[in-house]
C-alpha cells in the first residue's frame, strides 16, 4: 500500500466518522437539533471535567516521554501511545461529568445514547480484536495505531458501564432527577 493511499484511507475513515457522530447527535436529541442544551450547574462540572482531563493528559504524556527514554520495550508506538493518553483524557471527563450528574445534556434522550454507545463500543472492540488477531495492529511486538479501534471500543463501553451504573445509584439530594424519554 503505498502512502498516499494509506493516507486517503485515513482521511476517509475521519470523514465518515464525522458524518456518524453528526447523525448520532441528531438522533439523541429529543429536539432533533445538533446542539446540547447545559444549565449552569452542568457547565461548571463539565468545566471541571475538562480541567481533571487536561491535567491527567498532561501526567500521562510527562510519564510517557520519561518512559520513552529509559525504557525500552514500550509496548505502544508513538501514534498509539497518543491515541491512547487522548482516550484517557477523554475517559476522565465522562467518567466525571457522568457521577457528577452533568453527562446528559437537557434536551438528550438517555436510552438512545446508551443504546448507541453500546453498539459504537461493541463495534469497535470486534474492529479492534480482529485486528489484533489477524496481526494489523501489532508490528515487531507492539501495538501500532491501527488498535485504535480497540482503544476507542474499550473507551465506549467503560461510558456505557459508567451511565448504567450511574443510573442504578440513587440520587444524591438536591441533584434533580431527569427522564431521559
């Protein structure tokens, strides 16, 4: 395969994940709109998550170069190691908002997240293990970028876990509880 067509690939792959995430915002909207309505309480625990998540990539990626050099037989390349110290952060965030009663946006419906974020996780991992079976993702011993789709799988199934684990915790008082139909 030569560069350019990798890279084609590549910009393919973004393309239809754009186009995806599009419709799956569309479709978990009680209002059909692409835009997430916040109140003020959400916005300032998102804005928390976001700072846990900023200095969690900033440790990871402190550890990871300290790592890089002195340790030799890092079981990730570099590309993967990024993709998956982002994948982190990420996870950090939702994890966070999710306890904190801020994940849900107030014009969302719940089930349709969860039913989406179960069938993106699931879709993922099976991506992710074929490629790890059929030696995509490995190359000389270590996990290349092409285990993003296992990174990304694992990510959506510990959001999933999270939301229906949240959901079965009662609320705690003065958080409101909200339907998701």
């Amino acid at each position: 395969m030569t560069v350019n067509a990798y890279r084609l690939g590549i910009l393919t792959g973004i393309l239809a994940g754009v186009i995806l995430v599009i419709i799956f915002l569309k479709y978990s909207k009680k209002d059909g709109s692409l835009r997430c309505k916040w109140d003020e309480r959400q916005l300032l625990i998102r804005g928390n998550g976001f700072k846990y998540a900023f200095f969690t990539v900033l440790v990871l990626l402190f550890l990871y170069c300290s790592l890089g050099v002195s340790f030799e037989g890092f079981p990730l390349d570099v590309q993967a190691a990024g993709f998956l110290i982002a994948i982190l952060g990420v996870a950090v965030d939702v994890v966070y908002c999710i306890w904190n009663g801020a994940y849900f946006s107030l014009n969302e419906n719940r089930k349709r997240v969860l039913i989406g974020f179960a069938l993106i996780g699931g879709f993922n991992l099976f991506i992710g293990v074929s490629g790890i079976l059929h030696g995509a993702s490995i190359t000389n011993g270590v996990l290349n970028v092409r285990s993003a789709n296992l990174f990304c799988g694992a990510l959506f199934i510990v959001i999933f876990l999270t939301l229906f684990l949240r959901m079965a915790v009662p609320e705690k008082d003065g958080e409101e509880e909200e339907t998701g139909e």
